[in-house]
C-alpha cells in the first residue's frame, strides 16, 4: 500500500480538535493489543477515524483488516494507552480518517500527537 501521497497537517493545525472527537480504531478482539499497522515512506503508520461509519467503510475495503472489529475511545486516557501502544509498536505517525482509493488525509506526528494529549491531560 503507498501512502507517500498522504498531506501532513501541521501540528498546531487542528489537533485540538482531534484530539476532542471521538477515536475509531480497529482492534483485533481475540487479540489484545493487536492493530493495523500500515507500512509508508514516511514509516510505519496506525489508522485512527473520526467516524464510525469511516472505520466500518475500511473494514469491509481492506482485506488487511479482515477479523478486527472497531473500537472506541472517548477519553484522555484510553486515547493515551493507545497512543503508547503505537509507540511500543515503534508506529511514528497516526493518519487520520484514511480510506482506500482516497490518498489524502491528515497525517500527525505520534510524538507531536502525545505530546499535545498530555499537556491538555495536565491542564484538565
């Protein structure tokens, strides 16, 4: 899958906001801890949408997906845990609301993404 095209956001575009909205993931539920992990140019990058309906749309798109199930994350914490998870999968950025077919999205750095979620976890 090439994902080079991908546009990057900068980091003080918007990630507010997404950090505000509720995360979809895609988990492997017979397998804790296991995620879509998707190979770039820029290195190895998770899959996060904003809607439902957009994770669901890459379930039934992606044959890599095949056997996960979608998760929510609603808070701080949860989206924290996942965002240390990402790391420990050694995952360097986190795409936003990607879909196959569409090579645009919005792109953060993991680092710049954590490191905004526990300055507002911090100030709440």
């Amino acid at each position: 899958m090439n994902l080079g095209r991908f546009v990057n956001r900068p980091y003080n575009v918007g990630v507010d906001e997404v950090l505000d909205a509720v995360w979809y993931i895609l988990e492997n539920p017979a397998q804790h801890g296991e995620y879509v992990v998707l190979d770039s140019v820029q290195g190895k990058l998770s899959p996060v949408w904003l809607s439902e309906g957009e994770a669901r749309g890459f379930l039934t798109a992606s044959p890599a997906a095949l056997g996960m199930s979608v998760a929510e994350l609603r808070t701080f914490i949860l989206k924290e845990a996942y965002l240390l998870a990402l790391e420990y999968l050694e995952v360097s950025h986190v795409v936003f609301d990607y879909q196959p077919g569409r090579p645009q999205a919005a792109v953060l750095a993991l680092a710049q993404l954590y490191e905004r979620l526990t300055q507002r976890l911090r100030s709440d």
